[in-house]
C-alpha cells in the first residue's frame, strides 16, 4: 500500500495542513491509515490533540520496530493513527548518518507497518539532509505543496534539479498549489504560467483561507470541522486526484 | 466502527439515564445516533452456524464473520442479497464459504436494525481514549417493538489502554457484565429459531432396552420429519438438496423397515415398502438430473478446452427436461396418493405400543435385534466384497454397495446403543470403501445415460455433431475415471475386512 510523503524544501507552504487533511479524508473512505509527524515542531501532532513524545531519542525512532510501534497512538477519528512528533527528529539527519544504509532506514523502518496500514501518511519536515533523501527513497508518491511565489517555486525546482541529480525518481512527484490567493494578480499570473509549463502538476489548488488556519484553534481537520468549507471541497479534490494517480500507476 | 468488548445492558436501561450517568463521571462527546440495518443468512441445514460462522449483510458490504462477533474473517461489496455462492463476487469471502456451503442456497433468517449511538470519552486534551457504541437492536419485520438486546462496545483506542481498562473497570463495578453471544443468537431467539435445529442426520438416543418396534418407531418418526421437513423446499424448488435429503430420509425408511424384518406385522412392513418405493421413485428423474446439471462445471473441465462449449446444448436440453420433471414431481407431492401415504404413515408411527406384541421380535430388546442384524450385514458386506476382489462385475459391485449402504443405515440408526470409537473407526473405513464404490457405481450410470442423452443429439446438423463428439469425449473421461475407482477397490475392501476382522464391533 502506498506510502505518501508530504514534503517541500520550503517551510510554510502548507506541508502540514495538507497531511492532516489528507489522513483524515484517506481515513473516512474505510482505508486503516497512519499519519507520521516526522517534523520537530510537531504540528500534525498538536492538531489531532496528540501529546508528543518529549523523551524518546532520533536514535531509537531509526532502530523501528517497538520504538515506532510502541509509540502510534489511535487519534479521534476511525481507522486513522498518528506517530507523534517529537522534538528529537531535530536529530534525525544526524542520528542516520551513523547507521549503515543510512539513505534507505526510513523505507526500512515503515516497512513492517505496510501490512497494518493502506496508507501511510508523512509529515516531512523542510529540510535537504539526508532526512529528506530518506523521504525521497521511502515515499512512492512525493506530494510537493507550493505557493504560487517566486521563492517556492524556485524552491521547487532546486528539489527537482536535486532529484535529478541524485537519480531519484521524478513520477513520483505530485506538485500543487496551495495557499492559493486568487485575488492576487501575481499569484493567477505564476499559476497560468506552471500550468503551461508542467503538465504534470496536479488540478486542485488549495485556497488560502481561514477554515485552514483555525485549524489550530478546533484542532481538527477541516474536513471534520467545516466540511462544506470550501477548504474541504478542495482537500477532497486534491484527494481524490491523488487517488487517481495512484490507481492509474 | 470496529467492534471491541461488548457489555450487555441490564433490560430495563434508559438511554437517557446511561448518558447521565457517564457524563457524571467521565468528559464525554456523544455523537449522532444512526440505524444500520443487517440481514443474517444460512443455509437451511445451518452449514455455517455448524461451523461457528455468521454471513450478513449491512449497506451492501457482505460480512463473513466468526460466531464471537468481534472477528471479521473476509468482506465483499454485495448491491442485492446473495442467494447461491455463485452470487457472491470472487474473492476470500468466496474462497471460505465455498467449501462450507457448497451448492447450498442462502435463506434469509433474521432482519435486524441495531441503532447505534458513538460515544467518546475525552482526556483533558478534549482527545479521545476510549471509544464507546451503544447499540439497541430490534426486529426490522417489528420495529416498534422492545428491543431484543442492547449493549454497549467499548474499543480501545491505540496508545490508551489504561484508559480502556479504567473504563471497564468501571462499567463491572457497575455490575454490567461481558458478553460473547452475538447479536445474531439473541435475534434468533426474537424469532423463534433454534440454530441447528435442522440436520439430515439421525440424532435420536435408543435406549438398548427399549422394545424392538417402539425404538424402530423413534428412528422413523425422525426420519418422517426430515421428509416434512424438505417438502416445501422442494415445492419452492430452493436449492436441490432438499429433494437430495428427503430422498435419503425415503430411502433410510424403506432400509429400516426392512432391516427390522419380524419387529412389525409382515403385511403392514410390506404396505409401507410399497409405498416408500413409490415416493422414492417420483423423485428419481429430477435427482438424476440434478446430479447431472450440479457436476456442469466438472464435465466441462473434463474436456479439451476448444470443445468446452460444444457440450452446452446438452446442458440446455437436461435444464429443460429438469423443469418438465419437476413440475410433475410437484404435482404428485400435492397428489392424493401422497397426502393419503403420509397420513397412514403419520397414523401408524402415531400408534401407542400394543401391549401384546403382534410379532415375535417386536417386544425384544431392540439391542438384540440390532446385533443379530449387524453381525448378518457385515458377514453380508465381507462375503460379496471378496468375490469381487477375485471377479470384477458392474452388477457384483453394485450389490455390494446396497450391502454397504444397508449396514451403514444399520450403524447409524443406532449409533447410541454401539460403542462409540470401535463403530467411528469401522465407520470411516466403511466410508472409504462407500465413497469408492458410489464414485463406481455414479461412473457407470453416468456412462449409460450420457449414451441415452446422446440419441437425442443424431442429427444433420453441424451443431448436433459437435455435441454429439463432446459426449463422446466425456464418456472417455468418465471411463479413465472408472478405472482409477476399479483399481483403489481392493486396498479399502482389504482395511474394511480387517477392521471386522479384528474388533468385534457388535
């Protein structure tokens, strides 16, 4: 079952959100599915009301098996679990380069928990160390948040020219807008521009809205908390494209 | 939601009071109340229920569950209620029910609506750690009606097991209790049916010193409800093994009235005789063809792939003769003749012991007449099974196999008066050697009316001819089956003569 890794080089594109979502709507369609709050601010796990773990180490978070399973705690919502955060995972990039096949641990550590899951679900951190070529490796689908701005997508095409360059696979790349503000001018006019330009980005774009923000405030997924939102509309558009992709690979 | 531990609510619980009663205690969310409805099924000889096993339907999912209720075993999307395994979409759940009910039909036994409340308990993080359903299930034929059991299901959430056996802790303090009986046993009971309560085997206890003609009586009363027992599901023509049991019951009625020669008055053994013979026999043309149209698949299988449709026009024309056969058969079940044989049979079976036996054996302690007779129908069994071990004949073998069937009958008649493991081993030896010689016997029959079906395809066209050439192949196929029966015979006689041989069974 496929493992869907949340992830850009840029912080505030709306990573988290978007994980969050995601797990929740993969949730509600039947499908067992874990969200992995791999990011050290721990966000994915302060929305789904999660205490994260203050005391576990980087270390043993890359040894798997209990130190990962010990750990994975049910949320609020059926057939959806969360592994919590932790302030650690600062470590992570660290704690891998002292392991053999330090590159591959992630993919290593997830892989007893294929069988439990159909879907695992991470929440990346914005980082280009050796975490995030574990991410690459790990993910079969890299799902790229990015807001219609010079930097992100600047952004963007340095982790593609990085992948390139590494020889990781590209399919498996799905980039979208997201924090899309559509009385921009700036932000239609880059839009229109990638359109043409990437046939491969995905459809849905992602709005820049307050439902998305408060999220910390209901500390609950939009699609939970406001679900004729148009927040929510957009998730489950983004989510059913993803599927799409997914089940046409 | 997946069900967890289940506590059965005391009858006079209000929902309203329960709610009161948590949020006294513990922070909690309740959230909206739904309906799901379930439709249970089994087959009329309750093949799943004998294998701990529960089939139901709910929002056009089909379940395959175990009979403790928290085990889904498999799950496959159903849009209308399955009737034959045929309906049900390939897969696991196909896979584990197959061999279970076989070519069964699936009744409908119970329709239930359980409404169902979630309910949350919450930390001080407003998280939940433990996650509640009650659930109130009422009859959907009587949905005004009280319900016929409510519980409540507490599943623990992942990472907050000590919550979870606070939590329970609490509710047995309560003096709520666990449960294991499925909800499905409790609508059962709702409605009146008693799981199990069907089976075409014989389950009735003789006690050895019983009279000879009352314990036959028993035997056959048992059986004379396994008759009325099928008839309507002939009659609705559900599935073909309601005429297949109640031919075995036919047939185990003529074998006792014969094997208990002397217990009744010769002319009243010799009427029923008569009368069984002719019931049997009305049911004889739709069985045979049933047997032909159930091994479809088996026949076409045993042909070369490229001719695999050719033989289709003969299942066509045995489809057709089937409905032409039933309907008489029908018609004879609703004949006078039949009422009038049931009702002298209902009237004889009926009849109080008379207090002077009106034969000698009838007032003998059936223990003695069922000893004399087994002893006669091994020494019957051992004699023709080793001519045949010496001459190989269609006719031999098939009175063999009536020796057979008749000690079987014997044996299982009165399985409560013989001891228990020597008869099981002798048993199953003797249920080799059966199934060998059936599988014989089936072959050679199968052969001679394959030659008959074949006259009805001579003809011109191209069509017939090809038809004609896939029954020939088939036959040649059914006869490399013959052999390969022929050829186990000797080694099954020999481990059925040794076990006579060497315990003394009766």
């Amino acid at each position: 079952m496929p493992t869907l890794a949340i992830y850009h080089t840029k912080g505030g594109v709306g990573k988290t959100a978007t994980a969050v979502n995601l797990a929740y709507l993969a949730a509600q369609s039947g499908a067992h599915t874990l969200l992995c709050d791999l990011d050290p601010q721990s966000s994915a796990t302060f929305y789904y009301r999660v205490k994260p773990k203050l005391t576990s180490k980087a270390e043993a978070f890359i040894k798997g098996g209990k130190h990962i399973e010990g750990n994975i705690k049910g949320t609020d919502y059926e057939h959806l679990d969360l592994l919590p955060g932790s302030l650690s995972h600062r470590h992570l990039a660290l704690a891998l380069a002292q392991v053999k096949r330090s590159k591959q641990r992630l993919r290593e550590v997830l892989e007893p928990l294929q069988g439990a899951y159909a879907y695992i679900i991470l929440d990346c951190p914005p980082t280009l160390t050796l975490v995030a070529e574990n991410i690459l490796l790990a993910a079969d689908y890299i799902l790229v948040p990015m807001v219609p701005t010079t930097l992100s997508l600047r952004a963007y095409q340095q982790l593609c020219a990085f992948c390139a360059k590494k020889h990781y696979d590209q399919q498996k790349m799905l980039a979208f807008f997201s924090m899309v503000e559509k009385g921009k001018k700036l932000h239609r006019d880059t839009m229109d521009h990638m359109f043409k330009q990437c046939s491969e980005l995905l459809h849905t774009t992602i709005p820049y809205v307050t439902e998305i923000e408060k999220m910390g405030l209901m500390r609950a997924p939009v699609p939970a908390s406001a679900p004729n939102s148009p927040a929510a509309q957009a998730y489950r558009h983004l989510w059913h494209e993803v599927q799409d992709r997914v089940q046409q690979a | 939601m997946e069900k967890g531990i289940k506590f059965t609510l005391p009858e006079d619980f209000h929902q309203r009071e329960l709610i009161q009663d948590l949020q006294a205690y513990h922070c909690i969310q309740q959230e909206e109340t739904f309906i799901k409805r379930y439709v249970y099924y089994d087959t009329f000889d309750w093949r799943l229920y004998n294998k701990s096993l529960v089939l139901c339907s709910t929002a056009q999912t089909l379940l395959l569950q175990a009979l403790d209720e928290t085990t889904v075993l498999a799950r496959a999307t159903m849009p209308v209620p399955p009737v034959f395994l045929s309906d049900i979409p390939g897969g696991s759940l196909q896979e584990k029910i197959a061999p279970v009910i076989e070519m069964r039909a699936l009744l409908t036994l119970l329709a239930m609506e359980a409404q169902c409340t979630p309910i949350r308990i919450l930390n001080n993080d407003a998280k939940t750690v433990v996650r509640l359903l009650l659930e109130v299930d009422t009859l959907a034929e009587a949905p005004d009606a009280p319900p016929f059991a409510s519980c409540l299901w507490l599943k623990p959430v992942r990472g907050y097991e000590k919550e979870a056996k606070k939590f329970s802790q609490w509710l047995t303090h309560k003096g709520w209790t666990v449960s294991h009986e499925h909800c499905y046993l409790q609508g059962l009971a709702a409605v009146k049916k008693q799981p199990g309560a069907y089976s075409s085997k014989i389950r009735v206890h003789v006690q050895p010193t019983l009279r000879a003609d009352e314990a036959a009586k028993v035997i056959l009363r048992e059986l004379l409800h396994i008759i009325q027992g099928n008839t309507e599901g002939i009659k609705n023509d559900i599935d073909t093994e309601f005429l297949h049991d109640f031919r075995v019951a036919v047939r185990r009625t003529r074998a006792l009235l014969s094997q208990m020669k002397e217990v009744f008055p010769a002319d009243v053994t010799a009427r029923f005789k008569k009368d069984f013979a002719y019931v049997g026999a009305m049911t004889n043309r739709v069985r045979d063809l049933d047997v032909y149209i159930l091994h479809k698949a088996r026949y076409t299988a045993l042909l070369p792939a490229p001719v695999r449709s050719d033989i289709e026009p003969l299942f066509v024309y045995l489809q057709r003769e089937r409905a032409k056969a039933f309907r008489t058969l029908v018609r004879r079940l609703d004949s006078k003749t039949y009422a009038d044989i049931s009702c002298r049979w209902e009237a004889f079976l009926g009849q109080p012991p008379a207090a002077h036996a009106a034969t000698a054996k009838a007032s003998r302690p059936i223990i003695k007449v069922v000893r004399k007779r087994l002893r006669r129908r091994c020494r019957s069994v051992v004699q023709l099974g080793s001519q045949q071990l010496t001459e190989t004949d269609d006719q031999r073998l098939h009175a063999l196999r009536i020796a057979c069937k008749k000690l079987r009958y014997v044996l299982e008649f009165f399985v409560s008066l013989l001891p228990g493991k020597k008869t099981a081993l002798l048993v199953q030896h003797l249920r080799a050697l059966q199934d060998n010689l059936g599988a014989w016997h089936d072959l050679v029959v199968q052969q001679e009316t394959l030659r008959h079906f074949a006259t009805m395809f001579v003809g011109p066209d191209q069509q017939q001819h090809h038809t004609l050439l896939a029954i020939d192949i088939l036959m040649h196929r059914l006869e490399e089956e013959k052999q390969t029966a022929g050829q186990a015979f000797p080694a099954l006689f020999a481990a059925f003569a040794s076990r006579i041989a060497h315990h003394n069974v009766v």
